[in-house]
C-alpha cells in the first residue's frame, strides 16, 4: 500500500465557527470544501486537518473516525488492510473512499488519490 499522505479528522456542529478558529490557526483560509452526498455532512479541509461539520446525528456514527489517509490503490489499500486484520465498513461518500475499523476501534477512511500528495 502507497499512502501519499494523511489529514486529522476533526468534527463540530457549528460549521463556521470552526472554519473561524482553523482559519485563525492556520493563518489562511481553507484549502478545499465540499460535501459528502448521502450523509447531511460537510468537509473543510485544511493543512493536515478536515473539519467534518454537521448536525449531531449526522456525526454519531462517524464518532470514532480518526483520519483521512491518501492511497495510490484503495483496492491495494483494502487487501492490506484486511491481511492485517482491519474490518470494512464500505464508503463514507461516492468516489474512491473506504471506512475500515482497526482490531483497536479506531476508524480510517481510506481515500483513492493517484498522483497526489495531500
């Protein structure tokens, strides 16, 4: 498995007072924005972090998801993972995305992204 690079998943359910304090951190403005379909949910990303905003039932099941890591192969990325015990979970949006659970609980998404450093 290729990973070309990882963010920091953090959540809020006040979307622009998050943007607020990141972008004040940060010293800039967010690097991309979008929504995942399907889940009510919305993604700020930043250096290193992606601030996963929305209500708190569209939150809760994604509760112990801990980071994004960037793959050239999800289908490298999800055999590896499953040889080295991890459980699948399916995707959190369309595209290339995969949630998959460690032996530990903690929940990865995995994120198709070929030629990219994130």
């Amino acid at each position: 498995m290729n990973i070309l690079g990882s963010a920091a998943i953090v959540r809020s359910t006040d979307r622009d007072a998050a943007v607020r304090r990141y972008e004040t951190l940060f010293g800039m403005p967010p690097v991309h924005e979008f929504p995942i379909a399907g889940r009510e949910l919305h993604v700020v990303v930043f250096p290193g972090v992606s601030l996963l905003s929305g209500e708190p039932s569209a939150l809760a099941p994604l509760a112990d998801l801990r980071a994004t890591v960037f793959v050239s192969s999800l289908r490298e990325a999800e055999a590896e993972l499953r040889r080295s015990g991890w459980t699948a979970e399916g995707p959190l949006g369309a595209g290339a995305s995969r949630l998959a659970r460690d032996p530990d609980g903690n929940l990865i998404e995995f994120v198709e992204n070929p030629g990219r450093v994130q």
